[in-house]
C-alpha cells in the first residue's frame, strides 16, 4: 500500500496553526515516534451467538491491514488523521482529541491508550492512520483501526504491550462503533492469530493440517450494530427458540475448534454448513450471501457459510487447495466483487491473505 502521507486538505475542525507553528509542525514531522499495525479478520463460526456468551472462532487476514505512526509536533493537543481505503468514499478524518466527541470510535481508542500510557490528550503528537480494510464487508475495519491506533500510541510511549492489553483499550472503539460488541473483533486484531474466542477469552486455535478459505464479499455493506439489535430484539420476542439457536452454534463452535485441531476438512466443512443455516433461520442472510454460498458449494467447497454479522457483507468457503480456482470462478459469476484467500496453516499461529479483487472498483482493487 502505498503511503499516502499527511493530508493536504481535510475538513472538519482543523485548528488554524500560524505559519511559524505549521513550518515547525512540517519540520518535526519526520519524528517518528511508534508504530503499530493490525490485520483485518473473518469469523469462521460462531457470530452472534458469540454476543449472547457462546464460543465463536477467528481468523486473521494479515494481507489487509491498517497501520497507524505517532509524530512528535510542536504543541499539543494530540492530533489523529485518518485515511481510508481509497475506494471508500469516507473522506478523511481530522480529530483534535480535546474536543472530539465521545462517541467517535477512533477518538475514543486512541484516548483510552494515551490514558494507558499515563499521558493525556494534551500530548503533542499527530497519530497517522492508514487503513485497507474495506468497512461493512465484516472484515474487522473498525477494530483493526482502533488496534492500530493502540499499538502506536503504546510504541511511542515506549510501553510493550501485550496483545491482551490492546484488546481491551481497542475494546473502547468498537464500544462506539457497534454498541455491545462480543469482543471478538478486537481481540483476533490485536493477537494477530487463529483464536477460539468466549467471554473476552481468547485461547490460540490448534491447526492439525493445513487449509483453505475464500472469502468472497457480496459488495453489498452490512450494519454490525443494526444487525445485533435485530437480533436482540428477535431474541427478545422469543426467547427460548433464540436460546436454543445460540447453545447449537456454541456446539459448533467447539465441534469445528476439534475438527480443525485433527485437520478434518469434510466435518468443518458440514459444521460450516450448519451454522449457515442458522444464521438464515435468524434473518441475518441475504439473498446475495446466500448466492454465494450455494455457488461456493456448487463448485465443489467443503462447505461455506456467511461470515460476521450479515446483512450484507462477505461469506467464507472452506476449499480444497486444488480446487480453489473452480471456487473462485464460481464464486466471480454469483456476484462476487471481492476475493480474499486466507491460508491457515498447520502451526496455528499465522494465516495468510492472498488478495484478489474480482472487479474493477471492488474494495480495495483497481479504480
Ligand atoms: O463485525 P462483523 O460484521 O464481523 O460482526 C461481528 C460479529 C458479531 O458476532 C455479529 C458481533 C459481535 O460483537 O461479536
């Protein structure tokens, strides 16, 4: 990716600086003070349910990331100018975090950090974020940019931080973001690696044999906290077949966390397949992820299911690497605008993305 640099123009509250402050600011702007990067991720089972206390299992996508650079400036308060991908039209985002509002995600992680850090702020730093990770396609974009957001800030104030403590202080974002998150977004982010998650738990998942996934995005954007207030409110109205529905994908959840652990493909793939047709009966599929599924498995996929909240957003198929190419293509012609391809490997400790964009003007692909 390529660095975009300091925004030469953003709306929005920018403070007017003198000359004399801005030729020092552009002076010290090479100071780079820290750094820190967080991948995108995918949940391969267990969304939603995983809200209500059930387990649910992660995925990072470490060929999409965000990264984040702290700059010393001549005076405070801290500055955070955002970037997104290009093919977003969110147009970049300038906070002052003494004035930024409360409920603004990004302000709200990088505060909870400086806090951390024993700092304020008032601290005279430009925290610089970048990110590739498409929003609304249950890629994590919101948690990356708050984990990123962490680790830089935590780098420079010369702190070593462990994955568990930037989960928690990017929690703060996702709080803005989505509500009442489970805490999985955030966590898988921040650890980098396979994890089973539950209860703000994370325990690193055992990969037995190495496998494959495509993840495909329907290029239709999803709502995570729209799409958890239907579910509460659908819970609410019926309590005892929602329970019931939440208890089997914690089942699932375990029986894949095992069928992974023994590197059995054809059982993850039917547990996937179960899982999906939960997640229909909830309401939370939509004709176009249903699409992509059915052709996913119509192409020879072990098994496939939608993956994060729904809505909109992307699927995730389990494939044999040798037929992975018949998946793609089947995956392009049912509407496809997006391809990632996520290699978990038999350590467990490390997945890998392969991306490729199926169309022109898809997230992250050509204009
Ligand atoms: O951000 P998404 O779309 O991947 O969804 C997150 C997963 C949910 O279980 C739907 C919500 C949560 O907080 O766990």
């Amino acid at each position: 990716m390529s660095e975009p640099g300091p925004p030469a123009q953003m709306g929005g509250g920018r403070s007017a600086a003198s000359p004399a402050a801005s030729a020092m600011e552009l002076e010290m702007s090479e100071t780079l003070l820290g750094e820190g990067r967080a991948p995108a991720k995918v949940i391969l089972v267990g969304e939603h349910a995983v809200v209500y206390g059930q387990p649910a299992i992660a995925l990072p996508v470490p060929g999409l990331e965000a990264r984040a650079r702290v700059f010393a400036i001549a005076a405070g308060p801290t500055r955070l100018l955002a970037q997104f991908p290009s093919a977003e039209s969110r147009p970049p985002l300038e906070l002052d975090l003494l004035a930024a509002a409360d409920d603004e995600p990004l302000a709200a992680a990088a505060r909870a950090a400086l806090r951390y850090a024993g700092r304020t702020e008032r601290t005279p730093w430009r925290i610089e974020l970048t990110s590739q990770v498409p929003s609304g396609r249950g890629l994590g974009s919101s948690a990356a940019v708050a984990a990123a957001v962490v680790r830089a800030v935590g780098a420079a104030a010369e702190q070593d931080w462990d994955a568990q403590t930037v989960a928690d202080l990017a929690l703060e974002g996702e709080r803005r973001a989505h509500g009442r998150p489970s805490g999985i977004d955030n966590t898988v982010v921040a650890f980098g690696r396979p994890i089973r998650f539950q209860q703000g738990r994370a325990e690193p998942l055992v990969v037995g044999a190495p496998l494959c996934f495509l993840v495909a995005d329907s290029g239709r954007r999803g709502a995570t906290s729209e799409l958890v207030a239907r579910v509460r409110e659908a819970s609410e109205a019926r309590p005892g077949t929602y329970a019931g529905w939440f208890a089997r994908i914690g089942q699932l959840v375990d029986d894949a966390a095992t069928a992974i652990a023994r590197g059995n493909a054809s059982r993850l793939g039917r547990l996937m397949d179960l899982d999906h047709l939960i997640l229909q009966a909830m309401r939370v599929s939509t004709p176009e992820l249903d699409a992509l599924v059915a052709a996913a498995r119509g192409a020879g996929a072990r098994g496939a299911k939608l993956a994060g909240s729904g809505g909109g957003g992307a699927i995730i198929a389990l494939v044999d690497a040798d037929g992975a190419a018949a998946v793609r293509a089947a995956l392009i012609g049912a509407g496809a605008v997006d391809l990632i391809q996520v290699d978990l490997s038999a350590t467990g400790a490390d997945a890998d993305a392969d991306r490729v964009s199926a169309a022109p003007g898809a997230p992250g692909g050509p204009a």
